[in-house]
C-alpha cells in the first residue's frame, strides 16, 4: 500500500474518533446539566480544557457563554478540531481513497458531512437543546464504523483505519478524565458528596461506560472509575485496551506476528503498553494522576510522531529520490 494511502486511511479513523468523541461529550454534559443544582454554574468550559485548545479559543472569543463554546467545538471552522473541520478532514482524506473504501462507507461519510452542514444553518448551538442533533451525529459515524467492519476486508488499509481510531480514543479518553479530576470538582468540600457522584457518573456515561462499570464494581468509587479507564483490559475505551489494540494493528500493518518489534513505532506502543499492563491504580494515584496522563499524553503523541515517520513519510521520500536518480 502506498504510504499517502495508507495516511489517508489513517487519518479518516483519527478524525472520525474525534468528532464522535466531541459529540458525546457535549450530549453528556447536557445532561449533566439537567441533574445539577440550579445555583451551580454551568461548567462548559472544562469541556474545551478537555480537547487541548483553551489557548486557542482565548484567542479567538472573550465570551465563555454556552453557545459561544458549543460553537466553537463543533461548528467553527477557525478551530482545527471542532466537530466540523474532522468531518470536513474526515470527508476529504475519503474522497481522495474512495477506491479503497466500500460504496456504503463513503456515502454515509458524505452525509455525515452534509448532517453538520445542516445543523450550522440551522444555528444548532443557539437551541435550547440540541441533543437530539449530537445523538444523531455520534450514532451516524457509529454507523460509519459497523458498515467499514463488516464490509472492508482485514488487510492493511483495515489496520491503518483501526490504528487512527484506537490512538485517537486513547488521547481522549486521558484528557477526559484528566480534566474531571482538575476542573470539573468546584472545591475539595465536595468530595464524596452527590455532587461529585453526579461528575463521575457523566465522566463513565461520555464514554458510554456507566453500566459496565456498574457492573464491574458496583458503587462509584474514584480510584476505581480511574482503573476501569485507565487500565482495563477489556472496556474497548480504556486507555490499556486502545493501546493494545494499536500495537496489534502495527504487527499486522509489518507482518511481525511472532512478537518483539520490528520498527520505533511498534517499540514505543509495545514500552507503553506493557508499563499499563503491569501498573496498579495505587501506583497511578502515587504518581499523581494529572502528572501520570500528562505524561501518557507526551507518549501518545510521540508514537503518533513515529507512525508518521515510520510509514507516511519515510516511502514517500524514498520513492521521490528514486524517481530523481
């Protein structure tokens, strides 16, 4: 497979992850809004704290209104990450592969782009409750993902897509719960009260979580919402989950089925992978939380550095040397 193949299809995965993941969070803070006391401030912006563009949207707005943030998350064009610019990105990276995607995929991919469309006519952010409109959003790329895994066959491009996808949820699934635990708390009074249930119940809910962990350990207990999302070896949104699923998909992208690593990029996810494997929440807790996925975050991101170099770039410079000699 050709590396700017290859590239595209990864990118559609990441771009899809993000603009899902943007669309439960914003759909699970509203509901979170329904169940806080009245006298509470509404809490939207621990929400764009969440995607790592603070710094950004100062940039661009003094106002930190509900609508003005809602805008700016999910339909402003300025901002890289929002909803619509990864729909946008995720449309583009598909039409230039369309060959490579099955018939299904790529249209529902283009009427995802033309749902966002709509809802920005429609001023989506300034309703009284747009929830519905994210739901729909959320459940029209969760249909993207089934129709891709039942129709595309498990060959490079497969991996590719399904490695974008399980870096991207690993990043978001840090930065959510990263922020829960230093924004989202108004003071140290509230620990344990109902108010800090009422957080961590939307922290589980806005990665679909809250049955399962409810089944798994019954009563909300922080160090425990922080093992089943950090650690969990089979919530498909645990960080430890996303990464094992990375590394399976590069030993299938280089053929190294047998173990070990055949290149940086399976190193790093291997080293990261293995050190989740083998921690205890305790030691996460000691460590300190926000310094422990502070940290993840930097390997995320330095292993999705060495994807780039190790498959998107590296061809690419070959072959046009090549073609120079």
């Amino acid at each position: 497979m050709l590396s700017r193949v290859a590239s595209h299809i990864y990118w559609l995965g990441r771009y899809l992850e993000r603009a899902e993941n943007y669309a439960r969070f914003i759909d699970v803070n509203f509901n979170l809004m329904q169940d806080l006391p009245v006298d509470l401030k509404e809490q939207w912006q621990p929400l764009i704290a969440a995607t790592g563009d603070w710094e950004l949207f100062q940039s661009l707005y003094s106002d930190t209104s509900k609508n003005q943030i809602l805008y700016f998350l999910a339909f402003d064009s300025e901002n890289p990450n929002s909803m619509l610019s990864s729909i946008m990105k995720s449309r583009e990276n598909a039409r230039i592969i369309r060959e490579n995607l099955s018939k299904e995929t790529w249209e529902k991919v283009n009427e995802l782009y033309y749902m966002m469309l709509e809802g920005k006519d429609k001023k989506i952010w300034k309703k009284a409750d747009p929830r519905y409109f994210f739901e729909r959003i959320k459940n029209q790329i969760l249909l993207i993902y089934g129709i891709a895994d039942n129709s595309v066959a498990r060959v490079e491009g497969w991996y590719f897509r399904q490695l974008g996808q399980f870096l991207e949820r690993a990043d978001k699934t840090s930065r959510i719960l990263d922020v829960k635990y230093h924004i989202l708390l108004p003071s140290g009074q509230d620990v344990g009260t109902p108010l800090d249930f009422l957080h961590w119940m939307a922290l589980l809910k806005s990665v679909t979580g809250f049955n399962t962990y409810r089944r798994v350990y019954g009563t909300i207990d922080p160090s425990n919402v922080v093992e089943f999302l950090v650690l969990n070896k089979y919530f498909p949104r645990s960080i430890y989950y996303c990464l094992k699923e990375a590394e399976y998909c590069l030993h299938h992208i280089s053929g190294n089925l047998d173990g070990g690593f055949k290149n940086p990029a399976e190193k790093s996810v291997g080293e990261l992978r293995s050190r989740l494997e083998f921690a205890e929440v305790s030691d996460i807790i000691g460590f300190g939380l926000h310094e422990y996925l502070d940290n993840l975050q930097i390997k995320l991101n330095n292993l999705s550095d060495l994807i780039d170099s190790t498959y998107f770039r590296l061809r690419d410079n070959f072959i046009s040397q090549t073609h120079d000699q």
